[in-house]
C-alpha cells in the first residue's frame, strides 16, 4: 500500500424502502444486506467493503429511518443514527417519485441536530426512471434548499445508472489512510449472520402482512466439512403458536420453500454446496430478549428510549 490509499466508513441512511441495501449490493458488486420489498427489512448495521481504485469504502448500511413504536424499532432507529454519527461521510438516499417526504423533512431536521460538523453529507436521489427529468431537477433544487449538501447524484440503484459515478466521488472524498479490511473482503459480519439474513429474506417474501416483523433468524451451528460442503442449522423464533404453523404451511410446505430458496442463496454466496436445516421454535417475549439483540447487532439498551 501507498501513501496515497485512502479508506473511511461510509453511512447510507434514508426512509425505508429508498433502496439503501440495494445501493449497498450494487456498490459491493455482491449481495450482503437482505432486499425485499417490505420496509423496514434490514435491522443491523451491516457493512460491505468495496474497493475503488487506491480507496477502501466501508458501507454501512443502517435501518431505514421511520418513527419507531416498538422496543425492536427504537433500537433499529438508533443503529441508524449511530452509524450516521460515526461515519466520515454520509449519503441520504430518498426516492425520486415520493420526493420530500414529511420523513424525509425529519431526516434532514435530524442531520442538521445530530451529525456533527465536519462529516460530508450527499443526496442520492434514487429511482430516477420512475419521474421525469424536470421533477428531478425541481427535488434536488428543494433538497439543497433544505440542507448543504456537499454533492447531488441522481442514480437507479436497481439499474446502476449513475453508481459509479457516486462510487468514485466517494473514494475521493474519503480520508487518507490505511485499508481497515483485506483488499478481497466484501463484508464484515460473520458468515453465520449472514446466512441468517438471507433465510429471513426468504421469510420475509414469502409470508404476508406482519408476520417478518414478529420473527426472528438465528444460525445456531455451523460445521465446515471435510468434503466442502457446510451443514448450517437455523433456528426461526416466532411470538406465537399461531405464527409456526404460519411459518411450517400446509403438511410443511412453506417451510420447505423457503429452506430450498435460502440453502440455494447461501450456496452460491459461499460458493460450496450447503445442507440447511431449519426448526423453529415460538418464544413469547424474543422481542424484549437481549441475547436477540446482540444476534442481530443491536444495543439491547437502545430500545429504552422513547
């Protein structure tokens, strides 16, 4: 490494569903951060790594900013601003044909009273062939209005018009340094939280209402095989006995849907074949749990605040 590398900690912060873990995948070049499109689907910070020529980029990608109601959603908002206040730099994604949202004007409120001075802040203005060029460029007007951004991008995360545009002004703005990570890592979370979040995902497509939010993934063993194959045990915990039968379906057909969708997912990710074993269990109370917390890399704590 030279002198001239860089390397920071890169916060996406915005509504949920603006496409931050999106943005995330399509950054990273590889999926590390679940994608659905229910809101509020990722919990963690989850951090992918990218490199863009001597710069070392470190995403983090919070929790979609919302007013929270539960203990589970207050610890995901204070993730979200957690990461934003720790970060060198920090985009705000918001989605170009919802425009200036009331949680959008609060998210701006909110950077204004809680980052600290001196942190770089863009608006990436997502979705951009959903409206009409005029609209984009009367949202960007009213957004830099709102707030000093330091640069605007009009990007499609899901197409990856403009990313690397935004890839490369970010590797340039980011503080001279050391890489954190080695060049070929793509994340920072342990496979086993990883693989947990893809089976979530899959719950999460395919289960209705609001059932995703009343459960939880957690990997319970991991064993590397001697003939490269991986046997992963998982566990679902649920609230009730109502929401298992729910999960297992018909003569266990959900269940099995979603194990084949997760094993194929996880397979291709590790790049070896994967045995994937699936139970769930109902626990009541997983949601006032601080062992379920730190599984998911939340500060039990931040749940207290109101």
């Amino acid at each position: 490494m030279t002198e001239d590398t860089r390397a920071g900690f890169v916060a996406l912060i915005g509504e949920p569903n603006a496409g931050k873990s999106t943005l995330l995948n399509r950054m990273v070049g590889s999926k590390v951060s679940i994608v659905t499109h229910k809101v509020q689907t990722t919990r963690a910070r989850i951090r992918g790594i990218c490199m863009e020529g001597a710069a070392q980029i470190v995403f983090v990608d919070t929790p979609g900013l919302f007013r929270p109601r539960r203990r589970l959603d207050r610890a995901m908002v204070a993730a979200a601003w957690g990461g934003a206040a720790d970060a060198d730099l920090i985009v705000l994604l918001v989605e170009a044909h919802r425009g200036m949202t009331d949680g959008v004007k609060a998210i701006v409120e909110t950077l204004r009273d809680r980052i600290p001075q001196g942190i770089t802040v863009a608006l990436a203005i997502n979705k951009i062939d959903r409206v009409q060029s005029e609209v984009l460029l009367g949202l960007a007007a009213k957004m830099n209005e709102a707030f000093p951004f330091k640069a605007t991008f009009m990007i499609s995360a899901e197409r990856g018009h403009g990313v690397d545009a935004l890839r490369q002004w970010i590797a340039g703005e980011l503080p001279k340094g050391t890489w954190f990570y080695p060049e070929d890592q793509i994340a920072d979370a342990p496979m086993r939280n990883i693989a947990a979040e893809m089976t979530r995902e899959k719950l999460t497509l395919r289960l209705h209402e609001e059932l995703p939010y009343q459960l939880t993934v957690e990997t319970e063993h991991w064993e590397d095989r001697e003939d490269g194959s991986t046997r992963i045990d998982q566990v679902i915990y649920v609230g009730r006995d109502g929401h298992k039968g729910i999960v297992l379906g018909h003569k266990g057909e959900t269940i099995k849907a979603i194990s084949t969708a997760a094993r194929a997912e996880i397979a291709t990710f590790l790049e070896r074949p994967v045995h994937l074993f699936l139970q769930v269990k109902v626990r009541p109370n997983w949601e006032n749990e601080a062992e379920r917390y730190t599984e998911m890399g939340l500060d039990f704590k931040d749940g207290n605040a109101k």
